[in-house]
C-alpha cells in the first residue's frame, strides 16, 4: 500500500484554495557523502586535506610560481604570499582553501588582475584535487577486490518494481562499479544520445573510440534529465556535485559522462582512465609532448580539430551560489529537488551535513508531509542534526559505517576473517600512510622475533650430546625443518589478529 501525501494549493496573497491528495508507492533514496565511499578506498575531507598538504608545500608552490612566470603565467608574490598563509593553517581543509580563493576573486574581480590570478590558482588547485582522487580511483583494484564485496548488501535496498534513487556528493564512480558487480541497472539521468572520442596512442594514433552520454544545457535547463518513465526497477543515481568521468564539451554548453569499457565490474574505471590518458592533442616541444589546458583536457577530435572536455568537480565555499562561477551548470541543484520527490525514505550516508544547499533541499523535502522519513547513518552521530530538531519524529539516527549497516538490511553475516581484514584495513588507514608502514614494518620484525624463539626452543629441546643438539634425532633434516616452519606459521585469522593487537599496543 503505498502513502498519501497531503499538499495545499495557496493564492499569491497566501490564501489557501483547495487540498489534494496524491497517492504514492514507497520509493527508497540514498544519500551519499564522502563517508559513504570510504570503506571503498577513497578518502574523506582530512585525508585528502593531508595528502594534498603533503604534497604541495610552501616551499613547492613557490618554486611552482616561478615556473609559471617563466612561462608568461604571472603570480604575483602578493597572491601566492596570501595563499600560503592559508595554506600552513591546520584549521583549513581543501573545501575551505578553494572557498578562500572564491573570496578573493570575487573581492578583486573589478580592481586589476589580481582577481584572475586568484581565479587561476583556483582553477589550477581544483584541478590538484581531482588527480588526488583520480589516481586514488584507478590505482585501487587490488584494493576494491577485497572490499566490493563489502557493499553487495545494498541489494536487499532494491525493489522489483521501483527504482533505487542515488543522490550522491562524491566524485567517484563507486556506485556505477558496485551496480556493474551485482549486474544492477544503472540510469544517470543522460540522454539516448551519445558521443564517440577518438582514443590515441602515445605517437598519437588512433586506437579506438571512448562512448559517452551527453546532457544538453538545454534540457537541463528547460526541461528534464533522462530518467526512465515510467519508473523502472535499478539505480537511477544524480552526481549533484559533478564526477571524476563527467565533463562539459561544446564550449561548455552540454554534459556527457563516460560510457564504461566492457561490461566488467571495473568497466566505468577502465573508460575514466583512458578519458585522462588517451584523450590528448598532440604538440611536439611540449611538456609531455601535449597541450596542457587548466581543469580541462584538450583533445583531437576525429576531424583533427582541437577540442577540449572541462572537469565538473563541483567543490569549495559557494556552491551553486549566485556569485559563484562553476562549470557545472547550477540547474543540477533544480533537478536534485525535483527527483527527491519521488522519494518516500531516504538513507543518508556519510555526509556529515556541511552544506547548506543540499541541507535546505533535504529539509524542505521532509516538511512536505509527515509520511517522509529520514534515517540519517553515521557511527559517531548522537543527536538530530539543528537544522531538522522541528522534523524529529520523521528522523531516525542509525550509529554504524556504511557496509555494516548494508550488511544489516541485507541480513549478511560476516565471516570471522573478513570482519578481521576490515576492521584491519580501518586500523592501517587512521594513521596513514607513512606510519602504518613503519608499524607493519615492527610487526614484521616482533613476527621473525617469535618464529626464531620457537625454532630454538625447538633446538634446545633436542637430546644433548657434549653440550650440542644431537640432529641426527631429527632424521631428514631438511624434512623437519620444514615441519617446524608450518608449526611455527600463523594462519590467516591467527595473523590478522597479532597483527591487530600489535596495533592496539602501539596505538
């Protein structure tokens, strides 16, 4: 049976006329934040926040402005000087650096050409965070191998005649990977019509063609995106804040998305690298031998003709704001209101609440009618976020990560081993890089420390003759070696877990 909602027709003077009634069958939402992807491999705002930090010193940018110059791209000391100063600051994540450029241009966008320098290095340090995030997504098969099968729970979420609306923040393509996996239908609300790019060599040859789906700025302006109706079973998933393999072309006025390579788990990965790494124009001299665009990729299309693809990463203070200058086209906030409609409960996963355009949608789509419900999922939440404090009898709070809670739903129990590798993987990932490689380097040696304690244990035990082993009780040395060392050899479990409480001593 499925809700009826209740809505009031007004006049302009506020006056309402008549009440309606629309019957609707419950429809199920995610909501997708940082943390949804994180099990997955991909990091959340402090972990990228670090890594780019690490990266890109003071140091490094200043000798990446004096490049610049030489190549006619002048920053002045002014500007990088004023970066900088953010820059060291340990209170101000990635999101905040870029909204602090933002601020700057739009400050001096009317006082000389210190607006453009400021807009440039905006450009130049988006562009930073999606090779962070690229490279993190197309190096982490081995990675995904063990932890996919984590999120297969998210199939007992589907129903046999309803869609699954996806309506995610993140820039990854984790959600068209998991649906390729469990051969899941997936619709990203692009057209019928698609595209084919030339994809080349390094000598620039074609190869082959990269398909995509494309999106004009037309019909995401005046009309709707593409969306099977009626509503069919499968993911219809929205990229609200743009997507590492979607990118505006035709002089920034449509959308395509990259089509997936084959029909194998990774195909979306495998068509999101060639997009970056056999997409190019050609220019001998040139560093790389290529053209080097900002924030975008330039490319020869199949006439020979330059052509370029600009990334949507969508990030920073002012998102969809009306001052704000983004590639991503601002109609994609109008059509994550209009499709939440359909929605009856959404599941919020992983976002910790930091955006003020996504939460007032949220909040406006849960006061429409008391037959909504909103189950917020989060291992440290406590309380119902202020914003909806009015709304807390439609909102539930879950404390749990992401694939426990889909193992929940899915009714899928764990093997010991698997909750040991993840709770494993978790460990490693609080402290980094560096760190848990010096750690697993201790463990490595206490492990050697332990098996040469027991082979002379082994050897002590031995009959004594003139105070040495008597070997020849051994029979086959070679043999009984051999047979000590698989005594001596943890299993899978045994390992995982002296490992995990190696961790825990040295936390």
């Amino acid at each position: 049976m499925g809700n009826v909602a209740t809505a009031s027709i007004v006049n302009l003077a506020g006056q309402k006329k008549f009440d309606y009634k629309v019957q609707m069958k419950p429809i199920t939402g995610l909501f997708l934040g940082a943390g949804a992807s994180y099990e997955a491999g991909m990091p959340l705002v402090w972990e990228l926040t670090n890594e780019l930090k690490i990266w890109l010193t003071p140091e490094k940018l200043r000798e990446f402005a004096m490049g610049w110059r030489s190549q006619g791209a002048a920053f002045s000391d002014a500007v990088i000087e004023d970066f900088i100063s953010v820059l060291v600051r340990p209170d101000m994540h990635y999101e905040a650096l870029l909204g602090h450029l933002e601020t700057q241009f739009m400050r001096h966008n009317h006082v000389g050409a210190r607006g453009n320098e400021y807009h440039g290095l905006y450009s130049w340090l988006i562009e930073m965070v999606y090779y962070l995030l690229y490279y993190r997504q197309i190096n982490n098969r081995a990675f995904l191998d063990t932890h996919l099968p984590l999120f297969d729970g998210i199939g007992a979420l589907m129903n046999d005649s309803t869609p699954l609306w996806v309506f995610s923040l993140n820039h990854d393509v984790m959600i068209e990977t998991i649906a390729a996996r469990l051969s899941i239908p997936l619709h990203t609300g692009f057209g019928s019509s698609t595209i084919r790019l030339p994809r080349r060599d390094q000598t620039g040859r074609a190869i082959g063609e990269l398909r995509a789906e494309t999106l004009t700025w037309d019909q995401l302006d005046n009309k709707a995106m593409s969306y099977p109706n009626p509503l069919q079973p499968g993911i219809y998933l929205m990229k609200i804040h743009g997507a590492l393999d979607v990118f505006t072309f035709n002089d920034g006025k449509d959308l395509l998305k990259f089509l997936p390579e084959g029909s194998s788990t990774y195909g979306y990965i495998d068509a999101l690298r060639a997009a970056n790494e056999e997409l190019f124009y050609l220019l001998p001299g040139a560093p790389n031998g290529r053209v080097k665009a900002t924030n975008e990729i330039a490319y020869t299309d199949s006439m020979g003709e330059m052509q370029f693809l600009r990334r949507s990463l969508l990030s920073g203070a002012f998102k969809f704001g009306a001052r704000s200058q983004q590639v991503l086209p601002k109609s994609m906030l109008k059509h994550f209101r209009a499709h939440l409609n359909f929605v009856t409960n959404l599941i919020c996963i992983g976002y910790g609440l930091g955006d003020l355009h996504i939460n007032t949608v949220i909040r406006e789509w849960l006061e429409f009618t008391p037959d909504r419900q909103l189950e917020i999922v989060d291992p440290f939440i406590d309380n119902v976020p202020a914003f909806l404090l009015h709304l807390s009898p439609q909102v539930t709070l879950t404390k749990s990560d992401t694939t426990d809670f889909l193992d929940q739903r899915a009714g899928i129990a764990r093997s010991r081993f698997e909750r040991l590798e993840k709770r494993l993987a978790a460990t490693l990932r609080r402290r980094g890089k560096q760190r848990a490689a010096k750690d697993l380097e201790a463990f490595a040696r206490k492990n050697q420390d332990r098996v040469t304690e027991l082979l002379v244990k082994k050897l002590s035990e031995l009959p004594h003759i003139n105070g040495q082993p008597d070997l020849s009780s051994l029979g086959n040395p070679a043999e009984a070696a051999m047979r000590w060392a698989s005594e001596a050899k943890l299993s899978e479990e045994e390992l995982l877990t002296a490992l995990l409480e190696h961790l825990s001593a040295v936390e």
